[in-house]
C-alpha cells in the first residue's frame, strides 16, 4: 500500500489517511510518499518512496534501536516549527491565542539527568535504555543526548548492576549530574545486607560516584552531590525533580525573570529545591511553598546557607488538596508556579480571586496550561506572551513559560 503523510501526532508518530481511517507511521515526515504493510491501524516493512527535504541523518548511531529519541531523522527548524504548533494546537483547543514566540533548544550531549534500565547478564550488565514499545535493553555508548559526565558514570553503573542485580529482575538507574561527581538512585536491586552495602560503597569509591542510593536508602554518601540554584549551593533529596539540562534552566529562569521584573514579594508555587525561588531572592522576598517536605527542607537549608539573599520562606504543603487561599497571597507582587504534568487546576480559582498583579506560570504540559490558563484569563487576567523550550531534545517533550498581568489592577 502507498500512502503519503499529512502530518506528525503529538507524540511523534506520522499520520496517514487509509481506506478505513488514519493510518500511524513512526519515524516518517509530512509530505513523504511511503509504501508498506497495513497492519491493524498501522503500516509495516515500510519503505520511503519521496523522501521529504526535512529529514537528515541521525546523529546517533542508536537512532533505529533506541528509543530514548523519536525525532533524529528530522532537521532541527522542523522540531522548532513542530514544537510550538503543539504549543499553538493546546490554545486553540480551549480557544485561546497568545503571541508565542520562539524556542529555545538545548544542545546535544547536555542532558544532566537520566534514568536508565539495567539488567545483569552472564557475561556482566546491559545498561541503556529501552528499545520504542519493547522492554529490551539498547545500550548507548555512543549516545548523543547525555552529557559526556553521564556517559562517563556508565562503568560505575554497570560495576552497580553486576553486584547487586540480578539476570531475572530488571533494574532501574537514575542517575544525575553534580558539582561533586554523579547522583545515583538504583531501584528494583537486590535486598541490602552487610556484605551488600559493603560491595556498592566500594563501587562508589571506586567510580567516583557522589551519593548512591539503594531503594530508599542513602547506603554510601562520598560528598555531597551539589547543585547551584543562583547564588545558593542546594543538596537535592534522592531523586528530586531537576530540570533536564543546565540550558533548560537557564532558558526558563530568564523567562520567568522578564515575566515578573522587579517585584517586592514574590510567592513560588511547586518550588521543588529552588530552582526559581533562590535565583529570585536576591531581589525579592520569597516564600517557597512545595509538596515534598524533604525538598522544602533541602531549599531551606540552602537559603539560610547563602549570604545576599533577601528574606526565603518555606513551606510543604500539598497544594492539589489544600491550594494557597486567597487572603495568603496579602501583600505578594509576584507568583511563580510550576506544577507537574497534571497541571494547577484547584490553585487557579484562589489564584483569580487573589488579583496577584503578574503570574509567570511554568509547564510541562501545553494541554493542562492551556487548561488552567483559560480560568486565569476567564479571572481577569491576560496572556502576554509565551516563551517555549526545549530541554528535551528529539523527543516530543514541551516545556514552557506564560506571563499573566492582571490591567489596571488595584491592591
């Protein structure tokens, strides 16, 4: 059957009409004639017929095997244009416009942060990530998504998986990088005995590995794997959330800084360890509210650690179930807020009624912004522009930050 695509779903698949309906054909681009087996929905033993002028070759020699990426065979102003029409597309659902303007990419090699499947073989360990819709293990010496500080922490890994994996049971590694050496979060290993932690500590020392983490338990600690929030040295919890890439970060810290300008009192909403929140505090109070106790405490000890810093707040606080209040943003000039995929939904009216006068709201999700951003807009508020990123790059991942004003408002 020849077909020819039309366009790429949001998670990357190109899609073609058939004889019965839309037809999904990884790794294709619009505008390609393809020629291949109907097989349920979808075509196999496909072969390109037209190629389109936006496909390249893949950087990575792993790109048909791995599939930690989905987007290597297509020209980076491709990706750009394909990103913000997701972005675009998310608005549209709920009937809104704003101007967005262009991406910001991070570079290959610089994910610092990445959680990698392992399993012990007979020969020693297979480490890497898994193969698109498979549970089969790809390994990526030559992996162009991973800093070269992650590629280098692999022996570590494997030397991990070898001691205390087993052939039966598959591991999971996370690991990420640290001023002091790589942060390693190992679940799904064998149960911790004497003899055990005594192997894995000498695995740390061996490697270089900064903090190894066994399951739930810190089993060796060489130094504290820290990382810099603005002028502030931050300890994270074991696997706490840490934006993707140092570019990433930067990107989005800019944003949500030319978001608010000068503010006198700014409330951070989902602060995880600080990312916004410290940076923001040298020129503004802060008070950091988050979920995760251990990274509220991690952020307040870096806070009282930093010298020119304004006055940090912290608080934990389960914000799906008990959202800031109205009257607990008094006297606040400025809201940051970064929820996970799942968006704000229950903070968005308390939000409205508190009339804050700017809100740089960060996401992960264009359709769970779009969601909560018509409640802000429906409030009173205005979507000045949005600011997209992307620190995870080749994959259909989408990150972005909106700048919300209130006109005209009186507090």
């Amino acid at each position: 059957m020849k077909l020819t695509i039309e366009r790429l779903g949001h998670l990357g698949d190109a899609i073609a009409q058939g004889p019965e309906g839309p037809i999904f054909i990884p790794g294709m681009l619009p505008g390609e004639e393809v020629e291949g087996t109907l097989a349920g929905g979808r075509l196999t033993d496909v072969r390109i017929l037209t190629p389109s002028v936006m496909r390249v070759k893949p950087p990575c020699p792993h790109a048909k095997s791995c599939g930690g990426c989905l987007m290597q065979h297509a020209a980076d102003d491709f990706v750009a244009e394909w990103k913000l029409g997701i972005v675009r597309g998310a608005l549209a659902g709920q009937g809104l416009d704003a101007p967005v303007r262009g991406i910001k990419a991070s570079p290959p090699q610089s994910r610092r942060r990445a959680t990698l499947a392992a399993r012990r073989t007979k020969s020693g360990a297979l480490i890497g990530f898994h193969a698109r819709g498979s549970d089969v293990i790809i390994p990526v010496p030559n992996c162009q998504l991973l800093h070269p500080d992650l590629m280098a922490a692999l022996p570590g890994l494997e030397a991990l998986v070898k001691i205390g994996g087993s052939r039966t049971q598959e591991l999971t590694c996370t690991v990420t990088r640290s001023a002091a050496g790589p942060d390693v979060v190992v679940m799904g290993g064998k149960p911790l005995d004497g003899q055990l932690q005594l192997e894995l500590a000498r695995v740390v020392e061996a490697h270089g590995i900064a903090r190894l983490t066994w399951g739930d338990e810190v089993v060796a600690l060489r130094a504290n794997p820290v990382q810099r929030m603005g002028p502030s040295t931050v300890v994270p919890p074991p696997g706490a959330f840490l934006q993707a890439t140092e570019h990433g970060e930067t990107s989005l810290l800019a944003a949500v800084s030319e978001a608010l300008g000068p503010q006198k009192r700014i409330v951070d909403l989902f602060a995880g360890c600080g990312t916004f929140a410290l940076p923001l505090a040298q020129e503004a109070e802060v008070h950091a509210v988050e979920g995760d106790s251990a990274m509220t405490g991690a952020l307040d000890k870096a806070a009282r650690q930093a010298s020119g810093l304004k006055k940090v707040t912290v608080e934990a606080r389960d914000l799906f179930r008990r959202p800031l209040e109205p009257d607990e943003f008094k006297s606040v000039t400025g809201v940051v807020i970064d929820p996970p995929r799942a968006g704000a939904e229950a903070q968005m009216g308390p939000l409205v009624q508190s009339g804050v006068p700017v809100i740089a709201m960060v996401s992960c999700n264009p359709i769970t912004f779009a969601r909560d951003a018509k409640v802000l807009l429906a409030g009173g508020y205005v979507l000045d522009w949005i600011q997209v990123v992307d620190q995870f790059r080749w994959s259909s991942h989408v990150e972005l930050v909106g700048r919300f004003s209130r006109p005209h408002m009186q507090r």
